[in-house]
C-alpha cells in the first residue's frame, strides 16, 4: 500500500494512505455532526477531505492544512474536533472499526452525489465500495496516527519529509 507525507508548515509524517482516508473520513463525519452547514471555509474543507478521500492517487494523499488553516481560530476548531476523535476512539469500541470506517466511505460518495461532484448512482457507489474497504484495524497504530495528526496540527511535530521514519512504534 502507499504511503502520503500529511505536511502542515513543513513538517508532517508518512502515512499509509488507508490511515490517511481514515483521518479524513472521521474529521469529515466530526465536522458534519458538530458544524453541519454553519462556517463556509468548513464546508469547503469537508468537500476536500471527501475529494481527497477518494482513492484516486495512491501516495498523494493530502489533509489540505496548509491551504485550510490560515489563521488560529481554524487550528483552533480543527484541533478540538481531533479532540473529539481522540475521545470517541478510547470510549466508543465501534468507532474506529473497519465497518464504521466502510460506512464512511459510502457517506462520503453520497455526499459528493448530493453536491453534485459526481454522477454516480447506488451501483457505482457500491461497485467502488466493492473494490476495497476496511477490515481489523491495528488499533493501536490507529491511535498512534490520530496522536501525531493532533500534534502536527498543534506544531509541536517537527519531522521533515526526509526524517527517518521511526515515529510509528515499530
């Protein structure tokens, strides 16, 4: 599987994309139930982590921080929402699941339907639902994910694309 750099203010970390669809799937979902309709830049932001979401190019994954969070007020509230996350993946066993995440993923193409992204019909949505999904998670490499993505959103990562790759615990 690939892996993308998740850069903000150049610094960031390696992910396997499949972590990657999983930080943008859940922030995307957090910020439909916490926001919905109610800040625009947080709508464009939702439509990116869904386009992003997209399998479309295998290790050019991206969390578009640095084109989204221009100011303090957006690192602020995109910070708390990784809050939420953090929370809700120690408290909640059928949050960060395969399944939970595999829902996502067809949440996120009817919403690309809806705002007319895409043509797709159920079909095609479950067709490419078909050809790849969610199964066991390694929980904990999953946790370790949303830690490094809160700390790199809080720029207190300072790893450089080149940096030996040692952050994940192996």
């Amino acid at each position: 599987m690939a892996s993308s750099f998740i850069e903000f203010k150049d610094n960031g970390f390696w992910a396997r994309d499949g972590f990657v669809e999983s930080f943008q799937l859940l922030l995307f979902e957090e910020i439909q139930l916490q926001y919905q309709d109610q800040l625009q830049w947080l709508n464009n932001y939702k439509k990116d982590l869904a386009l992003q979401s997209l399998p479309l190019i295998y290790g050019g994954m991206s969390m578009c921080f640095d084109e989204t969070l221009t100011d303090n007020n957006r690192v602020t509230i995109i910070l708390k929402l990784l809050d939420d996350i953090r929370k809700k993946i120690v408290k909640d066993n059928d949050y960060l699941t395969g399944t939970h995440l595999n829902s996502l993923r067809k949440t996120v193409r009817h919403y690309l339907v809806d705002i007319k992204e895409f043509e797709w019909d159920e079909k095609e949505i479950e067709k490419q639902l078909k050809d790849g999904g969610y199964g066991e998670l390694p929980f904990e490499k999953y946790k370790r994910g949303f830690h490094l993505l809160r700390t790199l959103v809080a720029g207190k990562l300072n790893i450089k694309v080149d940096t030996e790759i040692t952050y994940w615990g192996d």
